[in-house]
C-alpha cells in the first residue's frame, strides 16, 4: 500500500485536497456562526414594490425621529405617476427570518408628519451598528471568471446579510415582489 502511494502519489494529492478543501470550508463557515450569539435585535427596513395595476395614493417617507418610526406622506394627484409603494419589514436574526409589517394608509393625512400606528410601541435606533456589533452589509456582486462566462454563467448576487467580524446572518428575501436591491435601511429594534 505504501509503495502505491508513493508511485501515485500525485494521483492522492489530487483526490484527497479538494475534499479537504471543502471540510476547511465549511469548518471555516460553520463553526463562527456556531460559536457566536445570533443578533439581539431586529432589523428595521423598507423596500420598494412595483405594482403595474394599481398606483400608490401616498408617496411616504419613513424616517425615525426621537427613536419612533415616523412617516410624511404626500398624496400623488396623477394617479399614472408613480406604481411604486413602499413597504416595511422586519428582520429577525434569532430565527433568520423576514416578515412584513402591513401599513393602514387610511389614517395617513396628506402632508402630516405621524407616528406609524403599527410601529408605535417600538423605540429604534438608527445607528449602522447594532448594540450588540452587528452592521448591514449590501449585496457584493461577483463573476466566475473567464470559465463560467464562456458557459453562461457567473454573475451572483450575494443578497444583503448583517454581519458581525467573521460571522454573517443573510436577510431572506420576503416571499413576495418587494425588490431588496432598493432595502432601505430604517433602524435596529431596541425595545419592544
């Protein structure tokens, strides 16, 4: 067996070093996010969705003022002016996963800065950090060099992930048209 190895040991080298590679991947991928607290607090964002049937009646912008999510909206008068509708979610790190909060834009009044009914009991923080370290990261794009342009493929997006030192938590996308090309960041969850 050994004068095998010996006389093919290029042959071994090649069978054994990409399985090896792939068990120092996934250590290296497995084992941080194992060892390290998940994110304490939830994310806050909004994202943009096209509806080609209806147009939005409100324009809204979101911002936080005195730790409380607020929203101005304007009343669009064209109703063919603009198909775009903000929509809000929140990210949960502990269970990895999204969920939207749906808004009642029967209370909004043109012009008028208001606390969000649906967000009122939540005190946010609009810091990138998190109070426990974390930060959001966008989407990286990447290519696969010239091998896979030549098959057709290639091109990835990463997607946005919240990251803290080696350890990072992607932010699934919402089952539903919401484009996360457009996340807008809002603030991190403080107190409930």
């Amino acid at each position: 067996m050994k004068s095998w190895i010996k006389e093919n040991l290029v042959l071994v080298i090649g069978l054994t070093l990409p399985l090896l590679l792939i068990v120092l991947f996934f250590v290296a991928t497995v084992i941080p996010k194992a060892m390290s607290a998940p994110p304490q607090y939830q994310m806050l964002f909004s994202a943009t969705q096209y509806d080609y049937q209806r147009s939005v009646e409100f324009v809204l912008n979101l911002h936080v003022k005195n730790k409380q999510l607020v929203a101005r909206p304007k009343k669009i008068e064209d109703k063919n002016a603009n198909y775009n509708q903000e929509r809000l979610f929140v990210y949960d790190g502990k269970t990895e996963t999204t969920r939207e909060i749906t808004l009642d834009k029967s209370q909004l009044i043109d012009g008028v800065e208001q606390v969000l009914v649906e967000t009122s009991g939540l005190e946010i923080d609009t810091s990138d950090v998190s109070p426990d370290g974390y930060v959001l990261d966008g989407p990286s794009y990447g290519g696969g060099g010239m091998m896979m342009g030549l098959f057709g493929g290639g091109h990835h997006n990463s997607g946005y992930r919240i990251k803290k030192g080696g350890v990072a938590y992607k932010v699934p996308y919402y089952k539903g048209d919401a484009f996360y090309n457009q996340l807008k960041f809002i603030g991190w969850v403080i107190k409930q």
